[in-house]
C-alpha cells in the first residue's frame, strides 16, 4: 500500500491508497512481468572477497543480510562462527565468517548475479570497502551526497529486508532547498540511529512538512511471499522486489513533484533499479544509486519514513495474534516464530513472516504436529 499527505479520509492530512488490491501481487499490474535473461554481475565481482567486521554486533547484522539475499545452508567449520553454502541457479558461494573477525567469500563458479548481491548486501551493512583478493578495487571512494544534484531531487530507502518478521518498506522524500532547511532544523537525520520510541514522532514531522511530496510503500508479508515466489520461478531475486517498491515510491512522488534527478541507497546491481524504473514510462530520471546514502538529507528522511511505518507493524500485528514479535533474525526471532506456529499453525506463518529465511526451515522442523 502507498500512503502520502494528499487529503482524503485517511485522517487529516494522511491520504490512504491501496497498490491495486485486486491483483494478486503489487508487480502484476504496476509493472510488467519480470521476463528476460538473468542479469550477469558488472565489475567488482571477482570470485573471492574479504571483508573485516570486528564487532559481533556487527556480524549478526551481516547474517542476517546475508540470509535476506538467497536462502543458506548452514555447515560447521573449524574456527567459524558460521560457514553458510549459497547456491542461486547455477551459481554457488561458500560464506565463511572467522571468529577473528574475517568475513570470507568464495564462488565455486563463475561470478554473477548471487556474488554480486552478496557483496552489496555485506558492504551497505558493515560500511566498510571490500578487499578483493585476486581482483581490482570494488568501487571508487565515496562521493558527497551533500547535495548531489544541481536541482531538486527525490531520495529512496527501504525498511525490512534483513528482517524475519514484518512487511518490505519503501519510503520516497522529494526536496528542494526549502525542504532541504526543514529537514536540517528538524534534525533529520539516518534511521539506524534514531530510537524505535521517537521514530514515529519524527516520521510525523516529515510527513507534516514534507505533504505530498512523500511517499511510503508498504508490502505486506503474506503479498511479500507470493512476489518472491514470483519473481525466483521467473530466476530473479530480491534485489527484483526492491526495484520495484523503491521506483514506485519514486514514481508516487513524481506525480505531484516532477523531478529530474533521484538518490537511491544502493542495493545489489544498480540494473535492477534502472529496469524498474524504466517500466513506469514516465520522463527520464537521472539516478544516483550509493552506499550509505542516508548522509543525504532526503534519503535520511525516506529511511526514517521506512523504519517508522515497519516498526508501527508490529504493535499491530503482535495485539492481532496475542504474541510479541521482535525485531531481527536473532534467536529470540526464531523462538517467537516457534511459538507462532504452535499457537496459529505453520500455515499461518507467512502471514507474519518472510518465508524465504532459512529460519523457517528450522522453526517448522522443530515445530511438533
């Protein structure tokens, strides 16, 4: 569902419009079906990569994007915290995170597509460059996202990949150099570290200034499932499914604010951005796709958008289905999912749940009949 500031009985100043409720998922009508060769890994793919992530915090959030991008299987291995075997199509990558530290992948074929995701799922996470063993640089430094543009443009982020429970969100902010002073003296600034508890605040404020120059995709769990099962039988992946909500997002935005330029936070190989893009037939649009672009004002504002709408699902669903459900893939994830499916049974997980995780493997396993 898409939500902006246009009036309506939304409640006051908060238009509510469904994303085409009559078709069985958001892609089979906004935009075409996702047919075509598969899309080949660019530069950067090289068959081994080293990554450094001291922290365990750090380590579990690379997990669980790790898990977000294909499914895993899980091996033990002599000095490992986890070694994980990815296989997409034809394409196959050994993960192997070292207690030291040392992030290790390899592909045991010739690099594509799963490497690639990989790479750009680990690196957004960690904020780090990569080290390419046997390869050139992945990319070059990074570029001020300031202002990025020489006129008014719209930022993009999402909310909810990497975790277990609750919906995909896409959340878009057009802003010119008013927008831009507001978003400053409001304090804006990324999601990640602003509180759960004020996030909601904050979203509000943007929202109230921002009126119907934002605007937030939201794709439900049970909807989230029947696209990915679409958009794999079809050899594609999640990267897919983030296109399609971040160019919608952009495209809500686009019918009352028509900009030229757009800043994405990059996600996977910037193909699957430019494709969807390209479906909507609007005007050209001249994209920026980067990593950490939540530096940038109106991409910070997106993500606090995003993060705000994801967090508010779960009070909701966990007073709809008498449990609480946490935040994350950590264990209390699995535990809560476990208890989920003993109270409403397997076949109601989905409605909670992104079922591609290789936590629900593990939880209806464990499940007893």
């Amino acid at each position: 569902m898409v939500w902006s500031t246009r009036p309506s009985q939304g409640g006051p100043g908060l238009a509510r419009r469904e994303v085409d409720p009559a078709v069985p998922t958001p892609l089979a009508r906004d935009t075409p079906r996702l047919g075509g060769t598969g899309m080949a890994g660019t530069g950067g793919t090289s068959g081994m990569h080293k990554f450094a992530v001291p922290s365990p915090a750090s380590r579990r959030a690379v997990e669980a994007a790790i898990r977000a991008v294909a499914p895993v299987q899980a091996r033990t291995e002599q000095s490992c915290e986890y070694r994980f075997d990815i296989a997409r199509g034809t394409e196959r990558v050994v993960v192997k995170q070292y207690t030291n530290g040392t992030l290790f992948l390899q592909s045991a074929s010739p690099s594509g597509s799963l490497m690639a995701d990989l790479v750009e799922a680990i690196d957004r996470t960690v904020g780090t460059k990569t080290v390419i063993v046997g390869g050139a640089a992945k990319r070059d430094d990074d570029p001020d996202l300031t202002r990025p543009f020489p006129g008014p443009w719209i930022g993009s982020d999402e909310a909810g990949k990497g975790d277990y429970f609750g919906p995909l969100v896409v959340a878009a902010v057009w802003v010119d150099d008013r927008m831009l002073g507001l978003l400053e003296a409001l304090g804006v600034r990324d999601s990640k570290v602003v509180a759960d508890t004020e996030i909601a605040r904050v979203a509000a404020e943007i929202i109230a200034i921002g009126g119907d120059g934002v605007a937030v995709v939201e794709v439900p769990p049970a909807r989230y499932n029947t696209i990915y099962r679409d958009v794999t039988r079809q050899g594609r992946n999640l990267n897919d499914l983030l296109a399609w909500g971040h160019a919608k997002a952009i495209g809500e935005v686009r019918k009352t604010h028509p900009a030229a330029y757009a800043l994405v936070d990059r996600f996977g190989d910037r193909r699957h951005l430019d494709s969807a893009l390209a479906r909507q037939g609007e005007p050209p649009l001249e994209v920026m796709h980067a990593p950490r672009a939540e530096s940038n004002l109106a991409v910070a504002a997106a993500s606090i958008l995003a993060r705000a709408r994801f967090v508010g699902w779960f009070a909701g669903a966990s007073r709809r289905w008498g449990l609480r459900l946490p935040l994350g893939a950590s264990d209390a994830v699995i535990s809560a999912a476990r208890a989920f499916v003993a109270t409403h049974g397997a076949d109601t997980l989905g409605e909670v749940a992104k079922l591609h995780f290789k936590t629900t493997q593990s939880v209806v396993r464990s499940t007893p009949e």
